[in-house]
C-alpha cells in the first residue's frame, strides 16, 4: 500500500515514576493507519496521551517500544524519514525575529533550497492573509496572528506529514472558528496529510476524514466523518455528527473512570 | 533627556549649598572640584593613572567573566554540577574583597597578575549567578520547536538558546563593572603604585578633600561615559526587539 503515510504498531510509552513504584503507562499499545492526504483528528481527555503520540510521531521523544513503518520504511528513533511541520498549542515563535525571520529561520534548518523560498513565502503568507505582517515581531501580533504565523511557518518547510497539537485551544472562539475553516481552504489548496489532536469534539466534527477517539493511551473508537467537503461550519449534518461524537466521548470516558459520577 | 538634565542640575546645587556650610577641607563646592580636576588633567598625571585603573578593571571584567560564564551555564545545565558548585558560589559571594586582595597579594606578590587575579575572582561569583538564573529561564518549549524543525546542535545554540541568555550576559556585565571598578580602587589602593584608587588613598593621606572629590568625579564621569557609549547602544542593538514594559 502505496499511500499510506504512518503505520503504528502496539505503540507502547512509559514514564519512570520518581519513587520507584511502577512506571506510568501513557500509551497502551497503540495502534493507527494514516494515509496520504488525510485529515485525521485525535480526539480524547487531556492526559490521555494525545501529546505524548505527537512527541513520538515527531521524533523529539525516541525512547518508546512498539513499531512506526512510515512509507513502508521502519522509523528510525528520533529521525523521523520524512518532514513534519508542526504546529504547538501555542505558536512558539521566536520573539527576536520577525515573522519573515520566524520562516527562515524554519526553512534554513530544514535545509529548504533558498531559491525557493520566497515562493514559498509569497504563497503561504497570502493564505493565511499575513501579507501586510511580514515585518512584524511577534509581540506585536494579536494570539490568532501569531499562531496563523506558526503555520506558514509549519507550511513553508514544504512538510509530508502536518502534526497539530492543540493549535486552536488557546484561542477566543471567534478566533478559532475563524483559523478552522481557514485550515479547510489551507488543507484542500496544499493537499497535506494532516494529524490534528483537539479535545474540542465540534471541531474534530467539522475538520477530520476520521475521529480517533482515545483514552486511557489507547484508541477506543474509530469515527468516521462522511460529509462532503467542502464543509460549512454551521453544517446541520456536523452539529448532529458531533452530538453522536459527544455521547461516545462520555461513553468511552465514563467506561474509563466508572467511580465518578 | 530633559529630566535627566535637571536631576543632574538639581545635584550640583545641593552640593554647592552644603558645601557653603563646610570649609573646603571637609567639602569642598563643585567649581573648586572642577578647577581641581583641570589643573590635574593640565598637569598630565591624570591620564596614566586612569588608563592603569582602566586596564585592570577591563582584564578583571575579562577574568571574572571567563571564570563566571561557565560556570553559571554548567550549573543552569546539570543538576549534578549545580549541586556541586551552588555552595561554594554563595561562599565565594560573602568572602570580601579585601580577603582576595590580600591572598593574592601574598601568593602572587604585590604585581599586575595579583592586582587581576583579585578583581576577576572577587566579581566571578555574581557573574556565574546571573548565568546560572539565565540558562534555568531557557524556554524549552522553543528549543524543541527548532528541533521538530531539524536544526543541528550547533544551530540550536547559536538562534535559539544563545539570544535567551544572552540577557544575562549583558546584565553580568553590567552588574559586574560595577562591582569591578570598586574592587579595582581598593585593590590599587592596598597594592598598587598607580591608578585611581592610589591616587584617592595618596590624597587622602595628605588630607586633601578637593583632589579626593576631584579623582572620584573624574572616575564617575568615566564611569557614565563606557556606560553610556558603549553598554547602551550595544544593549540597544542586541534587544531592540523587545517590547517596553508599560505600567
């Protein structure tokens, strides 16, 4: 299978505990296929594990056991074989530079031709409507400007795999709608493969292909979202795919702590 | 600019005036002091005495900073190190300069080198303090940007870590001078032949209260000046992204 992107195996992650007692098992074997241009979404508690995947997927943490194939190729620790944009929960730019500086600064240590990057630039700054903003420093950007610069940043390095963590939550609403149907457009213009981890369910609802429903460092359920695209935000079908999202969520959270009411 | 100019003012004329209740062998008035500093500068003793003072204060800042960077930044790094060292830095802080001076005196005789070794230890413990507090505040959360953006070691150092503690460095400098240039005068007033600090003991001695104001204020002014032409605009240049703080 040709288009498939990552391919996790019984991915399994610990943390020593500090007091010597049993360590803390963050992901329990987990296991998901993604495949080329998908948009999949993450969904599940804080402290599931959301994160911690990312950082594997990623290659900041290499101490983990379980198989990644990606490409059909073995993942090596810590060097992941093809290139991943990244987007934080918040935008974690560099407050020294400008914007502009911010991308370069992304695209030099990738090692993005130099020749390219101003096309590069042109294209991905007009898409996230930051033109007038190129020379900004960052503290002088409003929250959802910034986060949109992290982006363009995440974009530019001309990336196989966009990994999203959180990148909505520190946001007002208003905002956050706003950056969700831009990353729509932003998705269907560039055709990237895109894993976006929320604990929002509305907003896994409108974004993803699939919804990956996880707890307890596992993947309890797999949902898949059939509306056409492109979507509109206030979509009867997503508010009524998203209250049948939300009742599995309790579901599988109440089956995850039966003792709290 | 304006209201430094009137602090400045206002300064000299509360001097003046209660320098109208003294003699000028107690305190001698700002124009007396003046005239004083001019004679000696026309005399042209003032200069090499100055440039020693200079010369040994810049070879301590050099000293401390080359003993105090490391440090700071192994003991921001490594626990094992911090735990190490915090003890003997916080002891190296409450030892007074006057014990430096008079060790080094006496291991290394009463020379340059000694006059040096004195200054750099004396400052290098609020240097390694000021470094050690710098690498603690590094973001870690930009360090792992870089790396999802595959940036070498050695690039990581340089864009992201390097403009975090540099901060600090720029603050131990400053910091540092200052405690410098105070170490220096005593230590050239223990030991040393020459420089401002002997000058100031020497006319002391002889109980001369205008040349002692007039050898402080030229130090002063000398003081102001590598400050204000050198220290501001280099700070100007290296932080002129930051936003100002207003309250």
């Amino acid at each position: 299978m040709n288009d498939v992107v990552f391919s996790v195996r019984n991915l399994v992650k610990e943390f020593p505990s500090r007091d010597g007692a049993a360590p803390l098992r963050v992901l329990k074997g987990l296991d998901l296929v993604v495949r080329r241009n998908e948009f999949i979404c993450i969904l599940g508690p804080s402290g599931c594990g959301k994160s911690t995947f990312l950082n594997i997927l990623s290659g900041l943490d290499p101490r983990y056991s379980g198989e990644i194939d990606v490409g059909g190729r073995k993942f090596k620790a810590g060097k992941p074989p093809l290139r991943i944009g990244y987007l934080f929960q918040e935008p974690r730019l560099l407050p020294w530079l400008t914007a502009e500086q911010n991308v370069d600064f992304a695209m030099r240590s990738c090692r993005i031709p130099a020749s390219r990057w101003t096309a590069l630039k042109d294209r991905h700054f007009h898409l996230t409507r930051l033109d007038a903003f190129r020379g900004h420093y960052p503290h002088q950007m409003s929250g959802g400007m910034c986060q949109r610069l992290a982006l363009v940043r995440a974009l530019c390095v001309e990336p196989d795999v966009l990994l999203m963590d959180e990148p909505f939550s520190g946001l007002d609403e208003l905002t956050a709608r706003r950056l969700r149907v831009d990353l729509l457009d932003i998705w269907r213009d560039t055709s990237k493969t895109i894993i976006f981890v929320t604990h929002n369910s509305y907003e896994a609802s409108f974004l993803s292909d699939r919804i990956l429903m996880m707890s307890q460092g596992e993947v309890q359920q797999e949902i898949p979202i059939d509306v056409a695209r492109p979507r509109d935000y206030d979509d009867p079908e997503i508010f009524e795919i998203n209250r049948r999202v939300v009742k599995l969520f309790l579901e599988v959270a109440q089956a995850a702590a039966p003792a709290t009411p | 600019m304006m209201i430094r100019l009137v602090s400045i003012a206002a300064a000299i004329a509360l001097w003046w005036l209660l320098s109208l209740a003294f003699t000028a062998s107690v305190l001698p008035g700002p124009w007396l002091t003046l005239q004083t500093l001019v004679e000696n500068i026309a005399a042209g003793n003032v200069l090499i005495h100055l440039w020693m003072t200079l010369v040994r204060v810049t070879a301590g800042l050099a000293l401390a900073l080359l003993i105090g960077v490391p440090i700071g930044v192994l003991m921001g790094l490594y626990r094992q190190v911090e735990r190490a060292l915090d003890l003997w830095v916080m002891v190296g802080l409450t030892v007074p300069s006057l014990c430096y001076a008079l060790v080094c005196f006496i291991w290394l005789g009463l020379n340059e080198a000694a006059t040096i070794v004195a200054i750099g230890i004396t400052a290098a413990p609020s240097i390694a303090i000021n470094l050690w507090e710098g690498v603690k505040n590094i973001d870690t959360r930009l360090v792992a940007m870089a790396r999802v953006f595959e940036a070498r070691r050695w690039t990581v150092f340089r864009r992201v870590v390097l403009p975090q503690v540099l901060p600090y460095v720029m603050a131990s400098v400053r910091f540092g001078l200052g405690i410098i240039w105070k170490i220096a005068v005593l230590v050239e007033l223990i030991g040393r032949p020459n420089g401002v600090g002997f000058q100031l003991f020497y006319w002391y001695q002889l109980a001369d209260m205008p040349q002692v104001l007039a050898w402080t204020l030229l130090f002063t002014i000398v003081m102001l000046i590598i400050e204000l032409a050198i220290l501001k605009p280099i700070e100007h240049r290296l932080f002129s992204w930051r936003p100002r703080v207003e309250l």
